[in-house]
C-alpha cells in the first residue's frame, strides 16, 4: 500500500510541474545603451591613439546591437569585426586565445566555420555568464584588442559603479 502511495505522489508531482517561473534562470541582457557606452568608450580609445577602426557589439547570441565605422575604414573591415565580435561571444573567450592556439601550432580551429581567430574580440560577462561582445578591427591585432578591452572596461567600470 505505501509502495502504491509512493508511486501515485511521484506521478501527482509530475503532472503538476513547478511554476515556469521556477524553471527559468534570470538572465542579465546587453541593451542598446550599453552597447553604445562600450563602443563610445572604445571609439574614445582609437581617436586618443589616432587609429580609425570599426567597432561591433552583439548580443549573446552573436546579433548586431550596435555598429560604428569610423572615417577611411575599408568597408570590408566591418566584418572582420562583426566576425571577431560573433567569435568572442560564441565561445566565451578573448579572440587573442585562438590567435595564440594557431601561433602554438594547433591548426585545428582553423576548421571551425566563421570564427575568427584575431585579437580584437572580447566577451561582455555579467556574473559568470556571457551577455555580448565587442569586437574591432582596423589597425593591428594587438591594437584591436586594446580598443576593444577599453570598450569592456569602460562597461565593467560603469555596472560596478552602479552598484
């Protein structure tokens, strides 16, 4: 009889499910404000070096929030960005540690289709998890990575700032 109790609570406890609230995790999201204070801040960056570049921020799942190319920057170059920035957000990682696996020899992330493994990307992570991505492009690779951490830093310093 308890057996048969056990068995009739477990199946009253699968037909009724948590709430969804209960089943889904809060998640912090990249605005369109926040876009546009890290690619501010990066753009505040490449001027001060006198370096014209173009600068992409995504979301976490890889789509444009905000472009902007500055004065003589190749056209072409925006998806070099826009690549760099996908890259950074899809793995969770600086495009610098891809570029360095390849300068270590290890070419097979070369076979993973529209990554691009160049300084210059960075993920946004807001309490461990990924919420976007800056990346640029236009001057060397190193100099990419620095304007595009400006544009990370510039955000991190705001949302502590705001706390």
């Amino acid at each position: 009889m308890l057996k048969h109790l056990c068995s009739v609570g477990a199946l009253l406890l699968f037909l009724h499910p948590a709430p969804v609230s209960a089943q889904l995790a809060e998640a912090r999201e990249l605005t369109l404000a926040a876009a546009k204070s890290m690619a501010t801040a990066a753009a505040l960056e490449a001027e001060r070096n006198e370096w014209s570049v173009v600068i992409a921020v995504v979301d976490a799942g890889g789509h444009l929030l905000y472009l902007e190319r500055m004065d003589g920057v190749a056209t072409g170059i925006v998806d070099i960005a826009l690549g760099k920035a996908r890259t950074a957000a899809a793995f969770g990682a600086p495009t610098r540690a891809f570029s360095d696996m390849l300068n270590a020899g290890r070419l097979q992330f070369l076979a993973v289709d529209g990554a691009i493994p160049i300084e210059g990307g960075v993920p946004l992570r807001v309490e461990g998890r990924v919420i976007g991505a800056i990346g640029v492009s236009g001057v060397t690779a190193e100099q990419d990575g620095i304007i595009a951490e400006a544009g990370v830093e510039a955000l991190s310093t705001e949302h502590e700032g705001g706390r």
